[in-house]
C-alpha cells in the first residue's frame, strides 16, 4: 500500500498505518473538520450499529470544537458525521469539547462534554460546565439538557463563577456494582498555582472519578445523581520529574478486575506508565507507582502521551502506548523550553502489549512485550502539523470482531483489526 501514498498527500496519507477500517477522512471543503480525535465508538442501544463519537474542529485550539456521530451497521461502511453540539462553520458559538457517551439500560444515549461558557479559566476548550444531550432514539436526534451541576474542589478558581478545568477522555466502565464509572483530568486553576508554566507540559493535574449513580434509569439531565470520587479530593498524583512538588497526573484509563477492584493506567510525564488500583469502587486509591511489565520488572516506557488499557472479552488484557520515554530522535520532553511541540513527533509509533491478571501479585495486571502495529513514519500531516498516532483511541468488541479505533494524526479516524492471529505470540510471563 506504501507504493500508493504521495508523501504528505492528505488524500493518500491514510493509507500509511494500513488501516482495515476507514471511518472518516476530512473534507476540508468550507467545513471545520481538519481536527478529529478523542474517538469514542460503542454499541448503539438496541446492539444493531456501532456509533462513534468524536471531536471535531478546524484546528486543535483553534475555538470551533464540536461534537459529531456517525453510524456503521456492519463496522466497516460509515455514516457521515452528524453534528451533537458545538460551533458550526462561520458562527461564534460556544465550543463542545471531548464528548462522551454513557448509554442507560432503558436505551437513552448521554453525551456529556465540556461546554464553554462566557467566562473560562485555564483555556477555553478545557475550562467550562457539564453540558449534556441526549437521545431516545439511537442516537439519530439529540435534545439538550441543561447543564449538569460539578462538585467543586480545593485545585479549582475560588470564584464559584469560574468554571471548572476538566476533561473525561475515555468510556465510561461498569463498576462491581454495575454503575457507570469514568476517570477525568483536573487541571489546577492558574489562580491556585505557585508557578508559571513554561508550557501545556508543565501544567499542574491530577485524576479523579466520577461515578453515575441512576442514570440507568434514563432520568432528565437536571436529575443525574453523580458521586465525585475520590473523597479526599486530592485525586491521583505523579510527581513532575523536575519540579517535584508538582503533579502531572492525568488521563486515566480504568478497567474493573476479576475480584471487583478497579485498575487505572495514568499519563504522566515521567517517561513511564503509573498506575493505581481501587478496593472500594474509587473512593479511596492506593498509592500510585510506576507500571512495569511484571513484579519487579522493566518498567513501561510511555512519553507524554494517553496510554489507555482495555479489558477484552476473554479475559485478558490491551494496552495502547508508544514504547518510548519521551526521548525521541531530537525531540526531548524534559527540556523545559520546547522549541516546537514536541509531542506531534515522539508520539510514534504505536504499540501494544497483552495484559494478564495476577490476583497474587502486586501489581495485578502483567504484560507481555510490546508489539509495534502503527506508524506515521514521521511524515506530518494536517493543520495541527502532526505525526502522531494512535493518541484518543478507543476498542469495541462487536459481532466476532475486535477493533483498535484510532486517530492518524488527529486528522484521520481509523479502525485496525486485532486478531487472535495477532495476540497468540505476546506470552505473559508466569513465573
């Protein structure tokens, strides 16, 4: 396929990671679509379709955000986008940023996401309330809710009316109760900060959870119960490798163990994966430590990057990451000064390792060693001006087929099959 690709071609570059499965590739024709990523596909209530929700903008950071779905009965062929919530082309309304879907048992869709308001804190595409639409019908139409109401915290602006710094970047998970349960990134306000960042790499943040009480029971939006977890509020931490009073925690990953705990993987800018685990459903956290392949093992190299964990339907275990400290070629994440973004280049190629539990262990979950299945080769793509790849995934498990739903440099939106063939070599160490 690689004999087909003009280098740098937005119309050929697709091809370049050998996608099984095209979702969506930008128009680029008077709509604001050049951004697509933090790419959500999952089961429509009713089990007929797959749906994907995803972001969608003319730019990352550029103030048009929005919320699209699109639609597959088979997986393969696909809908065109149809727009949830946020700016259209040409219009200066409020942005809708980092949807995600909860879907209830009686078939309600939620679609929550961080609605901008007229007022910001930290920066506009992250600082805003909880809004939410919602559907009854499959997800082809969307009513809007009103706005959900967020427990604040000590990290936020002491302004009530400044709102919140917060971003949910995966689908939620069943908890051992059966209640919908998600991770999300708290940004601490600027105005609580004991420091000037040098950049977004700097930036103080931390993991907490949120917890969906009775939304099984398709209440109103204004009548969602949600408990904020953890109860002591300081959330998960990792300490920032050269400023180490700082955290740079965030972007959790969650799956629920064999014996009920909860297991989260946490971005970080270490060089390495960090996890935690909960005994309790996220009310209390055990300390956070860095990921390693096995007890006393290599540590998992990770820069910073999302490195989600997915929990398949036999059991095991896939981790999504990038197999590299952060020291790439010349890019370096510890320099406190970038001269460029960095992260569009040494977030390449894209891995993943099988996961094991180990109920004995002290960390629970092993992996086999990594297997490379992704590459932009380094050649940039897209507005943003971005290598990366498989950053904002997601993976389904639909009809015999397990799918890697990935974005190709924030501009294409991908799906890779992930076969037995695939996993019957990544052996788990049992000693």
């Amino acid at each position: 396929m690689s004999s087909q690709i003009q280098v740098g071609d937005p119309k050929t570059e697709w091809k370049r990671s050998n996608p099984d499965i095209i979702v969506y590739i930008p128009e680029e024709d008077g709509i604001n679509d050049g951004d697509n990523e933090h790419f959500l596909v999952f089961e429509s209530p009713d089990g007929e379709e797959l749906l994907a929700m995803w972001n969608q903008s003319s730019c990352e950071g550029r103030g048009d955000n929005h919320i699209v779905i699109a639609r597959s009965k088979d997986g393969e062929n696909w809908s065109k986008p149809q727009w949830i919530a946020g700016t259209h082309p040409g219009t200066d309304e409020p942005q809708a940023s980092w949807g995600f879907p909860v879907v209830s048992k009686q078939g309600r869709i939620y679609c929550f996401y961080v609605r901008e308001l007229n007022v910001y804190d930290n920066s506009r595409q992250a600082s805003g309330a909880m809004g939410c639409h919602y559907s009854d019908d499959q997800g082809h139409t969307w009513i809007q809710g009103k706005n959900i109401l967020m427990k604040r915290n000590r990290y936020d602006n002491p302004d009530p009316s400044i709102p919140r710094n917060w971003i949910v970047w995966q689908k939620p998970i069943r908890d051992s109760q059966g209640r919908w349960f998600v991770g999300y990134s708290q940004d601490t306000s600027n105005s609580m900060m004991k420091y000037t960042p040098a950049g977004w790499w700097e930036n103080e943040l931390r993991c907490q959870f949120m917890r969906f009480d009775n939304i099984d029971d398709a209440p109103d939006p204004t009548d969602i119960k949600i408990t904020w977890l953890p109860y002591d509020e300081e959330g998960l931490t990792v300490p920032h490798p050269y400023l180490p009073d700082v955290t740079i925690a965030n972007e959790p990953s969650v799956v629920l163990l064999p014996d009920n705990r909860i297991f989260t993987t946490i971005r970080n800018a270490t060089g390495h994966i960090w996890y935690s685990m909960s005994e309790d459903d996220g009310e209390t956290w055990r300390k956070t430590e860095v990921m390693r392949y096995k007890d006393n093992g290599e540590p998992v190299k990770e820069p910073i990057a999302p490195c989600p964990i997915y929990a398949l339907n036999d059991g095991r275990y896939l981790l999504v990451f990038h197999n590299n400290d952060g020291r790439f070629g010349p890019y370096n994440q510890f320099e406190r000064k970038w001269k460029t973004n960095y992260a569009n280049h040494f977030r390449r190629p894209g891995f993943i390792a099988v996961g094991e539990f180990r109920p004995e262990a002290h960390q629970p979950i092993w992996f086999s060693q990594p297997k490379q299945i992704l590459d932009t080769d380094g050649v940039i793509v897209g507005p943003k001006r971005t290598a990366e790849i498989a950053t904002y995934t997601s993976l389904t498990e639909w009809k015999g087929k397990r799918v890697l739903w990935y974005p190709d440099r924030k501009y294409y939106l991908l799906g890779k099959y992930i076969t037995d063939d695939m996993l019957d070599d990544m052996v788990v160490d049992r000693s």
